[in-house]
C-alpha cells in the first residue's frame, strides 16, 4: 500500500441503501452497506448473483434507474461531497474523477463513433483540449492498455475489433482523465478464459502505475485472490464481512464466507468425481422488510438472537476486519449451534 497522505481515502460510503418500487412492494436491493477505498487499493466487491453488487456500484456512480431511490449517510470522493450535489454536477466527476468499466463493452460503446471520437471525447466533455492533444492521449493509452498499432485503431469501429480489444479500449477511456477511482463490474465475464487473465493483469499492473483507487466487482474468488488488497463479501443485498484478502481467504468469520470459499475445488486435493460444495437453502426475498440476519434460513449455527434484531457491522479481534454476525462480537458461546441446521 503506497504511503501517500495526499488524499488517501479515495472514497468513503457509509450506510448506502437503494429502494426499488415493485408490483409486489418494495424491493430493497441494496441495504446498510459501508465501504470505502484508499489511493492504490484494490478492493473487490464478491457474492453470488442478485447479492447487490453491481447495484452498489450504480448507486455510487449515480447510475440507478429512475424509479430507484437512494439514500446514504456520507458519501465522498477524495473528501469532497458526491451525494445530493445534482445531476449537472454528478455529470462533471463521472468519466473525470471516477470512471465506471462495465462487463459488456459491445454494448458500452457507441457503435456509430469511431474508436478515436469516443476516446476524444471522453477527455474533451471534461478538459480544456485540442482534438490533436486529445488523440494524442488516446494512442498513448491505447498502446499503455497493449493495442498494437494503436493510431490506426482510432479509425475503426467497435463492430471491427475482437471483445478482448474492445474491453482494452474501455479500459482506456476510463483512464482518459486520469481518475482517482475506477470501478470495474465484472470486467472480463464475456471474455474467453486467455483473455480475461489478460485483462485482469492489465488492470492490476494499470491501478499501480496511476495509484488510482479501484472497485472490482467480481462472483470469482479465484479473481480475488490475485489482485484484492481487501475484500467486501455481499450476501442479499449488505456487506457481511470486510477484511484483507489474507483476511477473508485465511480466517474468514462470517458464515456465509466460509460457505464460499468451501465451494471453491481445490486442484490436487478435490477428488475427481466427487461432490462439490455447496450452500443449502435459497437466497431470502428482498421485497419488503427483514429483520435479523439475512443468511440466519441457510447458516448451520443460527440461533434465535440471529432472527431478533438487525445485527451490524463490527470489528473482529484483526485491525481492519469487520463481520456481521453474533458469532464474531462476544456472543459465540451463547448461540453456537453444531447441529440441526437450516435449510
């Protein structure tokens, strides 16, 4: 972790929650979730499918649909305000000071534009450029993302270049502005397997040139473990556990955490054949108010404490760790449970 005490804290966000109305009530998305990312760090944001994760992320970026409320109790960039400061302002940081990749580029590039105007442009709607200094940045990071030939790509357009190298080309114009904080939302999910060890190493070895701040929001564990500084586990919609990847892979407190890195098969010692791990039970409803622990219908240690109040997150006996579960905050012994889980 680079010691810069030049803006460290990239971004902060406490208590985000996203309210969603549906035919059948109202859906609450995203819940309770605090998290927060220093200048060169790498957190990944993981859980399975519906969990909250790329929600949190359009929160942030104030992308939601317009239907979708959002509350919090602080939110800053580099210490400055971003929440409530209006959708002309919100407009000027987006693409400046924080940039969003998204999992599919074909659909995240104009296929009407060029390479080049779309990179031009990206610098342009922020910075006081010329169209000669702003083509200028965009084949030097076109050739620092690894595209070869790089000023002969800006004639092109997306339909003519492969997914890998679109996804490279998305990759530079989020940098175009050099900003402070990149979040990536499962940057590589439509990408051959080649290509995304590919992209994710240029990513990592990018985040480190530019000291930037990074969010990757990924399901894939095997991912975090290469490049996470910290990871934030999401189960229905909160964050259950934060910690260091050393943290979560070594002494992972929240139920739910081990119940992923369970799931994970183990080369050389998970036997062909055999059965994979697994989580029983099903992801509880987010429609409507819940109480308690959301993982309490599919923990094997649930207890009546787990169902009767909410239960926040607090810190665990490691600096930086914190855990959503009663299980972690004194109260193991009083509510343990070694048989009759739910499921």
């Amino acid at each position: 972790m680079p010691a810069n005490s030049e803006s460290k804290r990239v971004l902060e966000v406490r208590r985000l929650n996203v309210e969603i109305p549906v035919p059948t009530g109202m859906l609450r998305p995203v819940q309770d979730v605090s998290l927060h990312v220093d200048r060169g760090e790498t957190l990944c944001v993981v859980g399975e499918s519906g969990c909250g994760k790329s929600l949190t992320s359009l929160a942030i970026m104030d992308l939601l649909p317009t239907k979708a409320e959002r509350t919090c109790d602080e939110m800053q960039l580099s210490g400055d305000n971003v929440f409530h400061i209006g959708e002309r302002a919100m407009s000027d940081i987006r693409g400046d000071r924080m940039s969003m990749i998204f999992q599919e580029p074909m659909t995240s590039l104009n296929p009407a534009y060029t390479i080049g105007n779309q990179l031009a442009e990206a610098l342009q709607r922020h910075r006081n450029v010329s169209k000669a200094q702003a083509r200028e940045r965009a084949i030097y990071l076109l050739e620092k993302v690894g595209i070869t030939a790089a000023a002969g790509r800006l004639g092109q357009y997306p339909h003519q270049l492969s997914g890998g190298l679109r996804q490279r080309v998305m990759i530079a114009m989020a940098l175009m502005c050099g900003p402070d904080l990149i979040i990536a939302d499962e940057p590589t999910t439509a990408l051959d397997v080649t290509i995304q060890a590919q992209i994710l190493h240029l990513l990592a070895d990018l985040q480190r040139e530019f000291q930037m701040g990074m969010i990757l929001i990924t399901h894939d564990l095997g991912v975090v473990a290469r490049i996470a500084d910290r990871v934030a586990v999401m189960y229905a919609g909160q964050v259950v556990e934060t910690g260091t990847a050393e943290q979560i892979f070594n002494d992972p407190q929240h139920p739910y955490t081990r119940g992923l890195l369970d799931c994970i098969p183990i080369p050389g010692k998970t036997k062909r054949g055999a059965r994979l791990g697994a989580i029983p039970g099903i992801v509880p409803s987010l429609v409507g108010h819940m109480s308690g622990c959301h993982f309490a219908s599919r923990c094997r240690q649930v207890h009546e404490a787990c169902e009767a109040r909410d239960i926040d997150l607090l810190p665990t006996a490691q600096p930086g760790h914190v855990c959503r579960c009663l299980l972690t905050h004194g109260s193991g012994t009083a509510v343990r449970k070694t048989e009759g889980a739910a499921s």
